[in-house]
C-alpha cells in the first residue's frame, strides 16, 4: 500500500484521486483532515498528522513496513527517514526537483536542498525511485490577481524567458504507475518536463486567448517586478524566480521522453491546463 504525504497538496491530492479511481487502497496523511475527508475517496485511510509527527502516525495499525512511502519535502528535517527506518519501511518514492539537473545547481538553493535528501534517502540504504519535476504548470497561479486586477495592461518582466513545464496530473500519474511496479523502477531517476518548451509571452498570451481578456501584455523592467513582488514575498523568492529566467537564457532547456515512456501517451499540453484553469484568472 502507498502512504502519501502531502496528500492535500497539488501532487498528493491528484495521486489519491486517480489511486481511488483505480480501486486501490492507501493511506493519506495530513495536518488537515478535514480536507482529505471532503475529497471522499473510498479507497482511502486517512491519518492525521505531518512529516515532524510521523514517529506518531507511523504507529497506526494500517501502516505496514513494506508499504511505499511517496515523499514530499516540506522541511529540512530528516526525521521521517529516520522514522520510517525504524518502522521498517524500505520503499520512498521522493518528489525531487530537476533543478537538479541544470549547470548552475550547486548555486541554487532549491537544488541543493532538494538533493540533500537525495542522498540521505541513498545514505540511510533506502530502496527509492526519484522524481525529478520541471515546474509545474500550476506555478502559473502566481498571475491570477495580474489577470484580475490589472485594467488595461498586463505588465510582466523577461517574456522571452523559458520552460519545460509539466503538468502537475502527469507528475501525479508517473507516480502512481512507479508505485505500482516499483521493482521496475527502483533505483532510478526519473525527470519529468513537458514535450515542449514554451516562453513566458506564449503562457500569458494563452491565458489571456483562453479567458477572452482585453488585457494588452507589455515587458515590465526588472526594478519594477522587484518593487511590486515586494509587496508580496521575501526577496529571496523573487531572486528565485529572477535565477529561473537568466538560466533560460543562458541553457538550453532539455525536453525528456519520461512521461511518453511511462504514460504511453504525449504529456498534457500547458494549453490544456489553462482549459481546465482558466476560472482561477476571472473576477
């Protein structure tokens, strides 16, 4: 059986769904059951609790020492591998990151912490399997107050930066599909990006085509996206972002054929998402 942690999170809620729709048994753990209840999946046991408490949670009777742990690193704690050592458990699939996998990693913070539980999961003797996302899709939330309060324009920094998007559903079924034949895959790293490369511009430009707005998009400077985004997060975050692009320029930006492989089919299009997303960025 599959334990879930995250499991009301954007990757974690998608693996219980489509878990439950496959008439499969698991175990959801979150701080807030109440949301895990309203999902109302048969399928699922839900445990409530997170990654600092699961010395606790991993004591429950339905939790079994050759179940698969799905990992989500919300911390830079290392408690739950210890935690589940002792339970016994030897399986982790590990939500990762492919900025892993770029030329200026051991610059970013984001990499590095992220491949820091990498090799403790190695260290520790862990049967595992790594999954190593572009940005998601879902990332492209950030602009829905752009697309709801902005009147005539819409003003955004670096369009012609790039990504390899994937989406977030296809994160979740690779997941599900590794866990389900997890000898196949044990031991791999598996890093996922959408089947294509696409520019800031087209994913503003596709979300203003999909929702009908009149808004005119323009480039913004960077000195003003700073003074702007201040109001809303640390400078840290912003840098964060600011790296993502300047790398884009720089890089060229690899596509993989993960998701085709596993998923015999073509990754979900970013066009597709904002279909299903398109409400998020109306009044």
């Amino acid at each position: 059986m599959m334990i879930i942690t995250g499991a009301t999170g954007k990757i974690g809620s998608q693996i219980s769904k489509l878990l439950n729709s496959q008439n499969i048994n698991f175990t959801a753990i979150s701080r807030t059951k109440e949301k895990l209840i309203d999902l109302n999946l048969s399928n699922m046991e839900i445990i409530e609790g997170d990654i600092d408490s699961a010395d606790i949670w991993m004591n429950e009777p339905t939790i079994n020492a050759d179940d698969i742990l799905f990992l989500v690193r919300v911390n830079d704690s290392f408690k739950i591998l210890e935690d589940a050592k002792k339970k016994g458990i030897n399986k982790i699939i590990f939500l990762s990151s492919a900025s892993i996998n770029h030329k200026d990693s051991e610059h970013s913070e984001n990499a590095q912490d992220h491949k820091l539980f990498e090799d403790k999961i190695k260290e520790m003797g862990f049967n595992y399997v790594f999954i190593r996302p572009e940005a998601f899709m879902s990332n492209a939330l950030y602009w829905s107050g752009l697309f709801k309060y902005s009147k005539d324009e819409l003003n955004w920094p670096r369009l012609s930066a790039k990504y390899a998007s994937v989406h977030e559903n296809d994160v979740a079924e690779v997941v599900v599909e590794v866990s389900k034949s997890f000898d196949k895959f044990q031991g791999k790293v598996l890093t996922l990006t959408g089947a294509n490369v696409i520019t800031q511009k087209y994913m503003l430009s596709e979300i203003i085509k999909q929702t009908k707005s009149q808004l005119i998009l323009k480039e913004q400077s960077l000195a003003d996206f700073e003074i702007y985004m201040s109001k809303f997060m640390d400078q840290k975050y912003i840098s964060l972002r600011e790296a993502d692009w300047e790398y884009s320029f720089n890089n060229k930006l690899e596509i993989t054929d993960t998701i085709s492989t596993i998923l015999d089919r073509e990754p979900l299009t970013y066009r597709e998402w904002v279909s299903d997303n398109k409400d998020q960025f109306q009044l």
